[in-house]
C-alpha cells in the first residue's frame, strides 16, 4: 500500500487506499469524513498518522 502520486487531493493517502483495495477514492474520501464527523475529529488524527505511516508510491 502507497500514497498515490496521481490521485491526490492532500496527501494521497484516500487515493492510494482505493487503488490498494480496487475502489473509487471518492467513496474512500466519504467515508473518511463520515468518519471524521461522526468520530469527533478522530478521522483527522487517523489521516494524519496514515501521511506519515504509508510510504509514498515509487
């Protein structure tokens, strides 16, 4: 699993997700911000430790 170099919007984290596991990135994006609303911000501090935990793509 890589952060996506061609399908970013921050990071490239949401993107490399769906390329990892073969779905759109937009619904990998919703739900992460369903995640973040509904989790009171525990979505942001999940994001922020996948940026630094997954490499990015070669």
């Amino acid at each position: 699993m890589y952060r996506s170099k061609k399908n970013r919007i921050i990071a490239g984290v949401c993107g490399g997700i769906g390329e990892y596991f073969k779905v759109d990135p937009t619904l990998i994006r919703l739900l992460w911000l369903l995640i973040t609303i509904m989790g009171a911000g525990t979505g942001i501090v999940a994001y922020l430790i996948a940026w630094i935990i997954i490499p990015e793509e070669p």
